[in-house]
C-alpha cells in the first residue's frame, strides 16, 4: 500500500475548543485517525497521510467516514507534489 496526502474541506464552522475537540474525537471514532483537524476559511480541514490501493480509495474512504459524522464534504484539496507523483 502506499500513503497518500489530501485535504478534506468541510462545511463546519466551530467555535470553541471543546467543539473542536468534539469534531476530533467523532472523526476519530469515523477512522480518521489519520488525519489531523485545521482551521479554513470556509469551515475546517482535515488533512490525511492515508495508506490505500490507490489515491481514489483513499480519498473516498476518507470522504465516506467524514459523512458518516454528518459533515458536508465540500472538496478535496491535492499539493501540486502530490499530482506530480
């Protein structure tokens, strides 16, 4: 298998830091343990070093484990590096 890096922008803002570290635990609980919570200007970020067959599964199950919290996926975000490899 091989890692890959993304960004998951989703539509959710949070206000406090207990509600971000209510966000943290739930996707942690959804299998997104690897992926670490950041702020964006259009709501929060996770950004993942996934191991998967390929690119496309790592970034659908990492879209399908945000949803199953009940977030908004608005995009996935790659570093030029990444589309490069």
């Amino acid at each position: 298998m091989t890692e890959y890096r993304f960004r998951v922008v989703v539509s959710h803002q949070v206000n406090s830091e207990k509600e971000i570290l209510d966000l943290a635990d739930r996707l942690a609980a959804a299998g997104c343990d690897d992926g670490n919570l950041g702020g964006h200007d259009e709501g929060v970020e996770v950004v993942f070093d996934r191991e998967a067959a390929s690119r496309d599964e790592a970034m659908r199950s990492a879209v399908e484990q945000i949803e199953q919290c009940g977030l908004v996926v608005k995009r996935i975000e790659l570093d030029r590096e990444a589309i490069a490899a």
